[in-house]
C-alpha cells in the first residue's frame, strides 16, 4: 500500500470510478484511479470543455464499465498522460479483425494506432476511441515514482473523443475469475526443453536420458536450451503401484528402466548444465487402491467408486485426501531437484471426473471447482513457486493462478493437422499470453517436414510459448533442422498485444484424431504429407478464411531492447497464401515512415517501404518473418542470423555517436554469425573493428553484411563512418 497525494494505491486495485478533479484555474483535468492520476490533460485557451463527471459515466455495474467523454466547442489539440503501474503495456482492446495482424510485444513498446493500455498488475484496461490521435512517446517511460507513463496527442473538437475504463478485465469482463494478478503471477521466463515422450513413450530408461542430456548439452545448451524433461515410464506401475500404501511412493520411487532413481537421472541431466524436468499425471488406475482407502475415494450413494475416461478412479479430492496422497508426491520431487514439473490429466480430473460426479448428484457444481482447485493449489505448494508449472493438457480457466504454463491444444505430431493445430491455437489464446499463463501448444516435432517444422519453431519462439521438443534423437543429427532450431532458440518473453473474449469462430483440433493422433500408445507418430484436399478441409470454414491472411496466419511483433525498436512481421500459411500488400497500419506500424525491411529465412534485404509491405505467395505450411527497421536517417543495425527475432536476443545495445556506430553484443564463442547494416548513401564506411571478434565486410545495394566470428561472450563491434 502506498498513499499518494490523490489517495492509496491498493495492491488490489478496486472496482470503482476514476474520478475526476478539475482544476478551473489551470485548466488542468485529472481523473485518479486507485491513487495514481490514471489520465490527466490541460486544455488550451478559455473555453469550457464538456467531459463526464465521475459516477455519470457508469455503463455497468458489473463487470464495472466506466466511459469517459471529452468536447471542445472550438477543436483544438490536447496532450493526454496516462499513468499507470510499472507492469503495463500497450495492448489493442480487441483480437485481430480481419485484414490485422495478431500483435504481440517484447519491452514495453508504444504502436502506431494501438489505442489501449493494459495495467497487467490492476487487471485494468483504458481503451478510447472517437478521434484522430497519435502517441508522443515510442514507449511507455518509468517516472520517478516507478510507475510507467505514456503520452499522446488527440484533436478534440464536437465529436466526442471517448474512453472506456474497465477495471478487473481479465477477471470479470472476460470471465477468468480466478485471476489476481495482484496476488500471483506466473513465471515470465522463455522454457525451452526436450521432452522423452515421442522418443521413447515408456520404454524411456535411465541411458536414454544420459544421451539426450549430453546431446542436447552440445548442440542446443549454448543456445538458450534449458531443460530435459523426463516423461511417462519411470514411475512404478500401475499408479499407485503399492494400492495398500498412499500414493506417493509409485512417483518417488522409479521402476527398473531408472535403477538409479532420480538422483541418478537428475545428475545425468545437470552433469550437461541443463535443468531437470518430470512428468506426473493425476489418473489413478490400480484396482485396489481405492478398495484400501476408500473414505479418500468419491463415491456414489450405493458405495460403488466413481470413474472417469482417462481419470481412472476418483480422488476425493478433500483436504485429508490430498495431504495424504499428492502434497507428499510434489514435496518429494521438489527435494529430489527437479526445477521443471508437468502435470498431466487434469482436463479429465475436473471435466471426466469430479464434474461428473456432479451429473451423479454427489457433488455441486462449486463443490467440484473447490476441489479441483484444491488439488491444483497443492501440487503448486508442494513446490513451491520457484519450481515452473505445466498444467496439461487444457482446463485452462480453472488453472489460471496456479500454474505458469498451459497446454492449450490436443498431443501434437509431426503431421500438417498436428502442425496446423499449434499455428491456430496459437492464435486463439494469444489474449492469454504472459497475463493468464504463458502458452504450451505441445511439443515442437522438428522431424515434421522441414518447412513445417520451422513455421511452427518460428511461431513458437516468437510468440514466447513453451518450446519443448520432442523427437527420436537420431532426429538432431539433420544439421538443417539443428541450424534452424538454434535460430529459434531461446523462445521470447513475450506479453500479448490484443485483448478480448476466446475466438470461438473456427473449428478446433480438426482431423489430429483422424489423421495421427490415435496411434497405439507405444508407437511414435511418423511424419507425413499433406495435400491441399486434405489441407482445405480440416481448416474448415469461418469469417476471415478468404482474406489475405486467414486467421492465424498474420503475427506482429513489437520489440523494444538495447535502445532499439523494430517490428518483425510473421507470416503463417495455415492454408496457401497469396501475393498481397500488407497496409503498415495493420501491423501496428506508421504508414507515413520508412522502415528496411529484412526475410529472415531468406537471409536477404528486401530494400525500404512506406505505406505498405509487398508480399509474396506461400506454400502450405511455409512461413515468412520480416523485421521492419524504422529508418533513423544513419547507419543502422538491420538483422541478423542469430535469432528469428532479428535480434532481440544477441544485440544489447546500439549507440550512435561521433559517426560511430557502437554494437554491444552477447554471442556463442566459437560460432560464426551474419549481421546486417543499412547504409545511407551519404555517408562512406572507414573501418570496422571489434573488441572479442573477428570480421569480415561486404558492402552490397546500400547493404553492409558482417560475418562475424566470435571469440567471447561479450563483445563490442565499432562501424567508423
């Protein structure tokens, strides 16, 4: 709690009214929200404007809807600050409308035409609408108060300039009601990893794992890779294994494929300088474990135990039951080491399971989200909040405050309707990323046809899911496939740039079970072609399939690190694309500048745009990222090879002084990368030189290309003009 001149900042912000103070004299307008002036804005001249007074404004009550108006008789320009808390980004009020791309940021970035805030720790959003506005600043600036300000310009006349004021947005407009960010957030950081499922399913053994840690150890660690996850077929079976006993020990305790048990297979993965992860699943399927503690069990009036697909036989789920039977499973991996767990099954816990117990008259329907949150809560405090949470696969809103990720689509394969579910999904929880959880659209299969495989590693990284992989290791011995992984690796920490409610208006998961998915448990899933029959029909039919870019298949991505702001443009062919022009507008970009534009996949330059970007056709399954540079009017970093960002990854800073242009760069030892520069034509290049690396230049088409060769960690490039 902290008090300022304009009253207490709550760390639960309140659902009430900004009000607002005017201030004749300065002609000063302030409307405070939670302690802080949440806009504040000082009118020109003498005349009277019209605005809304405080409680006037209430549309509805709940969920709480404030709107705001602002009239001036004569039109004249006014300067508007809006300030909110430090975690808040510029987020556009709705998903993507056809013809726009689904916007996404890295930073706190401020975009052309983007007319929303988002206060991610108030869970309040201010969108306005009604008049022609531009921003002042290009991102949102910390005060001296350490929150984050942000100013625009707006002519006001006649017409109404309006704004809407909803705060709990997440929890109450969009129905997650378990979201308090104030309370609780879940963990930013990119997760990269490799998961033994579609390797080995559960004949996976303690020797698989010392392999994958010391492959992965060589050539993806370096990169960015972070975790081995072990999957199902370690622990003792059937779960529980011991039915006389409590749970835990079928976890705690491996079967023979790990005769060294956790300490052995955990060492193994660190040995490497990677992070152990492990899979746990909530089924219980052993026929006397209920027989032997069945006032843990839920049962029907007669005594028989429920059951449900894919669940097993039903814990209670009381108290009593998970002290006895979970809380010691999750206490006793946290000690073992593990940094990462997945938790599996629990769609089928709630909705086969204790929801049906509900159907059975047993229990209510709070009853059964009581419990189920229960369950949740204790496996998150048996680890505690330092250990990352995977929830699968779904149950996604019940989830929302306990665990950092979630499995938002069906098991994925290397399949074009496996491949085509994680590019759609994707899209449809982006509202969701890094405010709710952060976006686990299943394992990346690398050996999916290779163009497939990088749109799906390109999206993921960019968009800052989970990039977990999940292949046969002989898999990673394709340097095509390696190279294009290492690009996409680490994934960003990327917060979505677009609110609004779950876009129900394409099919979901259409033909995976058809076509893969339903494969006998021991068998991995082969990859396979697709045909555009085949393609066309499991897209199915909805609003934007005709447009440019049908849903899903249109990504921006605002960056801002280092100094630097750049766009990177994704384009995704869910179905085949055509050639088309792209309005700057729709990816949140000013029409009226000019940016360089870099295809990061083609490793060229496509020369400088204003107004529109030209696009070519794509193939089934084939992307295309373009970063677009705002053009600074000197020498200026473009792209690189490094990572799919282009680079948000290896450039730390960029300085221009004393026609110097200075890079600070984090790079791989020993490894050899491409950076772009643009050239103005003005201005003639004397020497590059670099402290920690080795170079070799080559001008071409107002162009300079770098190759780099690195020889530190930290490095400093100098281009003297």
């Amino acid at each position: 709690m902290r008090k300022t001149e304009y009253g207490l900042i709550l760390s639960e912000a309140p659902i009430v009214h900004a009000s607002h103070v005017w201030d004749e004299k300065t002609r000063k307008l302030v409307y405070v929200y939670n302690g802080r002036p949440l806009l504040s804005m000082t009118f020109p001249g003498t005349e009277e404007p019209g605005f809304r007074h405080t409680s006037d404004g209430d549309l509805v009550g709940a969920p709480f809807h404030q709107q705001l108006y602002f009239m001036l008789d004569t039109p004249a320009t006014v300067e508007v600050t809006f300030q909110l808390s430090a975690d808040a980004v510029n987020m556009r009020p709705h998903r993507a409308a056809p013809g726009q791309a689904i916007r996404g940021q890295v930073g706190r970035p401020l975009a052309a035409g983007v007319n929303g805030l988002y206060d991610i720790a108030q869970d309040l959003l201010v969108e306005w609408h009604g008049m022609a506005w531009r921003w002042l600043d290009t991102r949102l600036t910390p005060n001296g108060d350490g929150d984050l300000t942000a100013r625009l310009e707006v002519t006001m006349g006649k017409m109404p300039w309006f704004m809407n004021v909803k705060p709990h947005f997440y929890r109450a407009h969009l129905g997650y009601t378990f979201h308090k960010p104030w309370a609780w957030r879940p963990n930013q950081k990119g997760v990269s990893g490799w998961c033994s499922w579609e390797a080995y399913r559960r004949d996976v053994t303690e020797e698989n794992i010392d392999a994958a840690s010391r492959l992965f150890g060589e050539k993806l660690r370096p990169y960015g890779f972070e975790y081995i996850q072990i999957d199902d077929g370690y622990e003792r079976m059937p779960v529980p294994a011991f039915g006389h006993e409590p749970m835990p020990r079928s976890w705690l305790e491996t079967n023979d494929q790990f005769p060294g048990g956790h300490a052995r297979a955990i060492a193994s993965i660190r040995d490497q300088g990677l992070e152990p992860g492990i899979w746990t699943c909530s089924a219980i399927i052993n026929d006397d474990f209920p027989k032997a503690h069945p006032d843990d069990m839920l049962r029907l009036e007669d005594g028989t135990f429920v059951t449900g697909i894919w669940a097993g036989y039903l814990l209670s789920c009381t108290d009593a039951a998970l002290a006895r039977h979970i809380r010691p499973i999750y206490d006793g991996l946290k000690a073992a080491g593990y940094s990462y767990v997945k938790i599996d099954g629990v769609r089928h816990l709630l909705y086969d399971g204790l929801q049906q117990a509900v159907a059975n008259g047993i229990l209510t329907n709070e009853d059964a989200e009581r419990r189920f949150r229960a369950y949740m809560q204790t496996v998150r405090d048996g680890m505690g909040n330092d250990v990352y949470l995977l929830s699968s696969w779904g149950v996604l809103s019940q989830v929302v405050g306990v665990a950092d990720a979630c499995r938002i689509s069906m098991d994925a394969n290397p399949t074009w309707a496996g491949c085509r579910m994680q590019l759609v999904e994707s899209a449809r929880w982006f509202h969701a990323q890094r405010i709710l959880f952060v976006m686990d659209p299943d394992h990346i299969c690398a050996r999916a046809r290779i163009e497939w495989a990088r749109s799906v590693a390109s999206l993921v990284s960019l968009t800052g899911g989970l990039f977990m992989l999940s292949d046969p290791l002989d898999v990673y011995n394709d340097e095509e496939r390696i190279y294009m992984l290492q690009r996409c690796l680490p994934p960003l920490e990327t917060t979505a740039g677009e609110t609004g409610p779950l876009d129900a208006t394409y099919p979901a998961f259409t033909w995976t079970k058809l076509h893969g998915f339903a494969v006998p448990r021991e068998n991995v899933v082969q990859a396979e072609d697709a045909n555009i029959e085949d393609a066309m029909n499991m897209a199915g039919v909805y609003p934007t399939m005709h447009e440019d870019h049908p849903l899903g298949a249109l990504w921006s991505f605002h960056l801002e690190r280092g100094g630097r702001q750049w766009c990177v443009a994704g384009r995704f062919a869910t179905i085949p694309l055509r050639a088309c022009d792209v309005p700057l507008e729709s990816l949140g970009l000013d029409p009226a500048k000019t940016y360089h534009v870099f295809d990061f996949w083609a490793r060229k330059p496509l020369g400088a745009v204003s107004g529109k970007l030209a696009c070519g056709p794509l193939d089934l399954g084939h992307c295309q990222i373009l970063a677009l540079v705002p053009d600074a009017g000197r020498p200026q970093f473009l792209a690189s090879t490094r990572h799919v960002s282009m680079d948000a990854i290896s450039i730390l800073d960029e300085r221009w002084e004393d026609r110097i242009l200075t890079i600070e760069l984090h790079a791989i030892p020993n490894t050899e990368e491409t950076y772009w520069f643009a050239l103005p034509e003005e201005m003639a290049l004397r020497a590059v030189d670099g402290d920690g690396v080795m170079c070799t230049a080559q001008e071409r088409d107002a162009m300079l290309a770098l190759t780099l060769r690195f020889e530190k960690s930290r490095c400093t490039l100098r281009l003297r003009y």
